[in-house]
C-alpha cells in the first residue's frame, strides 16, 4: 500500500494532524481561548498565520486544537460503527432466519440518510459529545453490517467452514475463529470511510448548531461562527474548511490504498496497468 506515493503523502498528512493537535499546549504560541478585541478580524499575517476570528483569537490555533474533537468523533464512531456492524453482520449472514429480520431492520435504517437521522437524534437527546458518539454510530452502522453480511455469505459455504461443522464446532468458534478473520479486509477498509464521514457529519451537525457545544473548538463550531463573517473575513471559514477537506481526503485516498492493498484483483490490475506503461515508455524510447 506504501508503495503509491499518493498513500504516503495520505498517511503523512494524518500523522502530522495527529501530532499536532496531540502536542498543541508544547509549542502553539498563543492560547486558542485568549481574547484580545483589539485584534478582531485580522487577515492572516506573521503573527497570526491563519488571521484573527471576531473575539481577536488565533484561528490557526483554533484550528489545531479543533481537530481533537473532530478526531475523537471520528475514531469513536468508526469504532463503535465497526463492532456493532461487524457482529450484526455476522450474525446475520451466518443465521438464515435471523438474517431476514435482521436486514430488514437494516434496510429501513438506510430509507433515512445518514446525516439526517443523526440530526434527528441528536435534536432529541442534546448535543453532548456522548451524545454525538450514539447518534452518528446509530446513522453509520448500518453500512458496516451490510458490508460485513455480503462477506460472510461468500465464504460461509466454503470447504473448510462445512469441514468445522460437521466435526461439531460450535457456532460461537466458526464465526468468530473462521470467519471473522476472512472478513477483516472489507471491515478495515469500511471502518476507514466511516472515520472519515463522521469528521464530515460532526462537523456539519456542529454548523447546524446541534453538534458539541460551542464553546468547546471545533472545525464545525468555527464554521458555524464565521457564517456571517464570510464576506468580511473569508479567512475564518476558509481554514477550518480546508481543515476538513485535508483531513477527510486523506482518509479516503488511505482508504482507497488500504482496498487496493486488500483486494488481490484491483492489486493485480494496477500492476498489469503500470507494466503496460512502463513497455510503452520504452517501446517509445527506442522509437525515438
């Protein structure tokens, strides 16, 4: 997967996001909290490189620090949307009976978009950070049960499964020592998109101004606060929202590196692709 540059550069840009948030009291110059009206709404300069937001505060140590919530979210969703996806999925694809009640229930879950049943639930049980944890696990998981039934059903009826069955292994051993090891591709690769829809859905819930608390700095409560500041100040929703794309695209592109990684057909179709242009180059240099 390290092989492409493009996931390289993806996965340098996580870690340096990662470790700067993590280490942001050790060297960020200013407090993202100090208030200082006298330097309200400043362009982008050498002492604020990012500018000023309406309360005079550092927006590029707003933006640093914002990312541990948006992370958090991030990871925890993706955590909790992959175990509780990844056991009903299994359940489901091993168990015909259950697997029709079951889908059922999935398949109305995913009648609703995603964001609009976490805005939904989020509007009835408060914008805490717990909170948003249950609402966007709740809209996400769905996804990964399906994905996780779709493996099962292909390889449940393989040779070495029925072999463990008629020698009298339990279910609880077949499902989770044989299959579940077979099916931990598409669950990483699924587990990677989730982290980064809920970087996207916590912040758009946080803009809809029922995501975390305000006070409290995230990519989604900046943007929130900059709306009306667009035409005057555009630097105070621009880098918050470049925060956001940066970060979401590279958990794409890793996730698309980790899928390619994991799925011998696409692996094999990019090396047969880059041996085709590789023999042109040459066909063409002794052409020329």
């Amino acid at each position: 997967m390290l092989k492409r540059k493009r996931n390289k550069l993806a996965l340098s840009v996580l870690v340096i996001i990662t470790l700067a948030t993590v280490t942001a009291s050790l060297w960020l110059p200013v407090s993202p909290t100090q208030i200082d009206p006298t330097q309200r709404l400043l362009a982008p300069n050498g002492q604020n490189w990012f500018g000023t937001d309406h309360f005079g505060r550092d927006i590029f140590a707003q933006t640093v620090v914002a990312a541990r919530v948006s992370l958090l979210v991030g990871i925890v969703v993706a955590l909790i949307s992959t175990i509780l996806g990844t056991i009903t999925g299994l359940i489901s694809g091993y168990y015909h009976r259950a697997d029709f009640i079951i889908m059922r229930i999935i398949d109305g879950m995913l009648a609703f978009p995603a964001l609009l049943l976490a805005l939904a639930l989020v509007a009835a049980i408060g914008g805490s950070i717990s909170n948003i944890f249950f609402a966007l696990s709740f809209a996400f998981f769905p996804v990964m049960a399906r994905v996780v039934r779709s493996a099962v059903l292909q390889i449940k009826n393989i040779q070495f499964i029925e072999a463990a069955k008629t020698t009298g292994t339990s279910d609880f051993v077949i499902i989770f020592r044989y299959i579940l090891p077979n099916v931990l591709s598409p669950i990483i690769v699924q587990g990677t998109f989730i982290f980064a829809r809920a970087i996207l859905a916590e912040a758009a819930l946080s803009f809809l101004g029922v995501g975390v608390n305000p006070s409290i700095p995230t990519w989604g409560n900046m943007l929130q606060e900059s709306q009306i500041y667009v035409t005057l100040a555009p630097w105070f929703s621009i880098f918050p929202g470049l925060a956001i794309v940066v970060t979401v695209l590279a958990l794409n592109i890793l996730g698309d590196g980790l899928r390619d990684a994991f799925d011998p057909h696409t692996s094999n179709h990019h090396k047969r692709k880059r041996k085709i242009t590789l023999q042109n180059k040459q066909k063409n240099a002794v052409a020329s």
